[in-house]
C-alpha cells in the first residue's frame, strides 16, 4: 500500500510539472492512471478536469468536475471550472447554478465573480451581468478585464457615456492590455459614436488600424466614422479595404453605398448581387446586402426592385429578434396608467429651474436631427446628440426599488425625482460647460414626456412630426444599429405607431401647451 502511494505521488507530482510546462496532454494520461487507481482522489480528478479543459476536451472536464463535487460539493473551484465547463459548450443557462455556487463559497474571489458576470452576459442578461461585472471591480479594481466587460454590458444597455468611462479606464489601467485587445478601441469608438462624439470616435478606431492592419471590423468602422464626418472618399477607401480583406462583408457594401449615389447598374453592384444570390452567404452579410441593393435601387428609381430588396433585408432582421408588439402595446398602457395628472400633482416642485435642456422627441426619421442641426448653429446652443442618460437613470432608479419602469416610479420619492433631475442636468452640462442651451435628440424621450415635464420645467420640449406612410418608410429604409425592434414588419410598424400616436395624444391632455409641435413638411419648405 505504501508503495502504491508513492508511485501516486510521483505521478501527480510528474503530471503537475507537466501542466505547469504548459503540456496537459503529456499530464492528462498520468493523472488518468491516478483516478482508475483511486477515484475518490479528488485531487486528481481537479486536476485531470483542468488539463481536459486546456486541451479543449470541455465535456470530459465537464465529467472531472462533476465527480470532484460528488466527493466534495462545497469546493469552489470546482464549481468554478464547472461553470466554465458548461460555458465552454454553449450550455451557459445550467453554467449559472455553478457560478453561483462558487460565489457564495468564495465571496471575495473576483474570478469567480467575473465568470458569473459573463455566464450572465452571454445570456443577454445584461442587468446582472453589469451587477456582477461592478462586484468584481470591487474585489479587484486594477482589472482592465472587467472594466472593459462593464463597458460592453453597458453598451449593449445602451448606457454609452458610462461603457466610455469604462473602456477609458480600461485601456489607463493596461496599455499592454489594449493592445493584445485592439477590439476595446471599436468598442469606445462605437460607444462614442451612439453618443454623437464622431471625432473621438474616428480616433479610436485609428488607434485599431495602427495595432492590428487586418482589422476588417476596425475598417468598416473607420469608415462609417469617416462618412458621418461628411469625408466620403476618405470612408469609401476605409470601406474597400474592409472589403478587400473580406470580399462577402455585407455590413462594408452598406456603408459603402452611402458614400456615392447611382446612376446606373455598375461592376460594385453585379458584385453585390452575385454575392446575394450566393448559397453560402452567412444570414448577417446577406441581411446588410439586402439594404445596400435596397439603396442602390432607390438611387435608379427602380421602386419596386428597392422595395422587394428592403422587405428581404427586413424579414431577415427581424428573424433575430425576440420581440412581440403586445411588449410595447403593454408598456405604453401601462405609463399612461402611472404618469397620470395625479402623479404629475403629488409630485409637484420636484423639479429644477435649469433652463439648460432643450428636448427634442418624436419617432425616428422624423426630422429630429434637422431640427437639433439647425437649433445647434445657434451660437447659444450645443447639440449633444441622442443621450439616453435619462433613459437610464429613470430605469436605475425604478431598478432600485426592484421594479421597471414605468411601475417602479409609483415607488420614488421627491428626493429620488429630484437625483434624477440633478444628475441629469450633471450630466448634460458636462457635454458643453457653459452652453446656455444643450439639446437630447434621443427620439425614444416621448416615452418620459411626463416625467421631463415634472422635473424640467423650464426646459423647452420639441416634438417632430412627419407624415406617418413618409416617417414609417424612412424607418423601414433603415437599419438600426440597437433597438427598434418593432421597425422590421410593416404590420408591427404601424401598430408601433399608432401606440406612439395615443400617447402624444395622452400627454397633450396631460399638459396642454406643454411642448411644440415641428411639422418636418413645414421645416423643410420654410427652416426660418
């Protein structure tokens, strides 16, 4: 028996040399003779799970670690790489019990945390994801890992001014970090480009091309920066790299496209329309193809064809999408049952005087980034583009009180409403200190008329309206970077719209006169 432990025992310690090398194929069988030995030898079980995870072999460790909690079901490693395990094989949703595990075992283990946030990421479950992600930060607040995670969680939120603040302090924290990861670079120029910051943004994503010149992302990127700055041959060139590097990149010909119109069928559009019609085309590239030719279509007066291009790229969007209209048609009853004249009276003087803000709402594609253009060549106001710090920090609040909004605010204070007024106005200012006027083109606002109303009360609200078969075309055209789900089917489209519709119509009772209303026919045949 002595004997057989100490040939135990020269084999792990043999078998721990070799993982230590880096070499877990040449471990994997000592340690294998170890657990036929003695399967109760849950340290080598651990380890034997660790070398099958390092060789790829995910459903053999999977095993390793099931045995290892068998014989000891409170070690939190083990839970921990059984989480990683299950994660490894796309089976994150039964990754979580583990996870979890392992936290509650390990509390103050920031790896351990930071797994939980990205089993929860991986989920789309992007509130516990940013809760857990903000744990690790705690436990470890030199980690450029988790903040840039943070930063994606919160983008994906649609946070933006904090996933900057969060790739920023990222890349500070380990330039060595970014770049082995020039991907953190897109991510701070894409956030900066959701905030309107389009300068900042081209730099970032300069910084990409410098690190790693194969980047076909980082030049598709680069690209739309650069058309967004109105440099259209400076962005086709940008683009035809991308392209260069990845000949079927659909998302490269849509923004292509932009930066030139056509007058006739040339060599780039046979190019697209044999790479549609190609069997082995991926379901994304085909879906940013579809709205290229829809736009190449539209600049012939090919109507028809446009069209049947737009429908295509449409219906193939919204196959992704896991939205039902009755989401909405639920929300939107449910602000006009809570933001009532009631509210607004038992809520009264809980605003600001700051006459800063200046709001400009209505549905997409309905002149709101005229108006705010032509409001912002004013030399007394900045435009700040579409914000959603309200958004947000309306949502935070209600979240504090374990309810979404529009019930949680049912649950708010006039303490709570007024840290929502003054750290918005923080906020606000930061984009242009001193501007006596700043204007949020975020469309999506309307949904928080009420609420603007109550806690700005001197701040000027702007609702842009459009003729709805024009407004729902020009959104249909379009293909939204985040959100808008309902933007995909005709019919959802026009359900979506007339919801929005009733609740103009319910905030136009709730405070007449409260807002002015732009016509885009009007501003567009007479701006003065």
């Amino acid at each position: 028996m002595a004997k057989q432990n100490v040939l135990t025992r020269a084999r792990k310690q043999k078998a721990l040399a070799f993982m230590q090398q880096g070499n877990p194929a040449e471990a994997k069988p000592l340690l294998e003779k170890i657990c036929r030995a003695d399967r109760r030898d849950h340290e080598a079980l651990f380890i034997l799970g660790i070398a099958d995870g390092m060789l790829g072999e995910h459903a053999a460790a999977e095993q390793a670690f099931r045995q290892v909690l068998k014989l000891l079901p409170n070690h939190p490693d083990a839970n921990n790489n059984l989480g990683l395990s299950l994660e490894a094989q796309g089976r994150s949703e039964e990754s979580l019990k583990y996870f979890e595990s392992a936290v509650q075992l390990a509390p103050d283990n920031p790896g351990f945390a930071f797994n939980y946030a990205n089993a929860y990421e991986s989920l789309g479950q992007f509130k516990q994801a940013r809760i857990w992600y903000q744990k690790t930060i705690t436990l470890a607040p030199q980690s450029p890992e988790a903040y840039c995670n943070l930063g994606n969680v919160l983008q994906e939120e649609g946070d933006y001014a904090e996933a900057v603040r969060s790739f920023e302090k990222a890349i500070s924290l380990s330039s060595e970090f970014a770049r082995q990861y020039p991907q953190i670079y897109i991510n701070l120029g894409n956030a900066l480009m959701d905030m309107g910051q389009d300068k900042a943004a081209l730099t970032a994503y300069q910084q990409t091309v410098k690190i790693q010149q194969d980047n076909v992302g980082a030049y598709i990127a680069l690209g739309n920066a650069l058309l967004q700055q109105g440099q259209k041959q400076e962005a086709a060139e940008a683009l035809s790299r991308a392209i260069s590097l990845k000949p079927e990149s659909g998302s490269a010909f849509r923004n292509l496209v932009q930066t030139r119109g056509f007058a006739e069928r040339d060599t780039d559009v046979e190019t697209m329309e044999l790479l549609y019609g190609r069997a082995d085309l991926g379901m994304e590239d085909k879906m940013e193809l579809a709205f290229a030719l829809g736009k190449v279509y539209a600049d012939l007066k090919l109507d028809a064809q446009s069209f049947e291009y737009y429908r295509q790229g449409n219906a193939l969007k919204r196959a992704t999408l896991d939205y039902s209209i009755g989401q909405d048609r639920e929300l939107f009853a449910a602000i006009k049952q809570t933001v009532t004249s009631e509210f607004l009276q038992r809520h009264a003087g809980t605003g600001c005087d700051d006459a800063t803000p200046i709001f400009i709402i209505g549905m997409p594609r309905s002149g709101t980034t005229l108006t705010e253009q032509i409001l912002a060549s004013h030399s007394q106001v900045h435009g700040a583009g579409e914000l959603n710090e309200l958004k947000f920090l309306i949502e935070r609040a209600c979240e504090s009180h374990t309810q979404e909004f529009p019930q949680g605010l049912l649950g708010l204070n006039k303490t709570e409403l007024s840290a929502i007024a003054s750290t918005y106005l923080e906020r606000l200012h930061a984009y242009a200190p001193g501007a006596p006027r700043i204007t949020d083109k975020m469309p999506h606002n309307f949904l928080y008329l009420g609420l603007i109303h109550l806690l700005f009360p001197k701040a000027k609200i702007i609702h842009c309206l459009r003729n709805p078969m024009d407004n729902a075309l020009s959104i249909y055209r379009a293909l939204f970077a985040r959100s808008h789900a309902y933007a995909y089917d005709l019919e959802e489209l026009g359900q979506y719209y007339h919801l929005y519709q009733d609740l103009m119509a319910h905030w136009r009772e709730l405070m007449p006169g409260g807002f002015y209303e732009l016509r885009y026919e009007d501003l567009v045949s007479d701006q003065e």
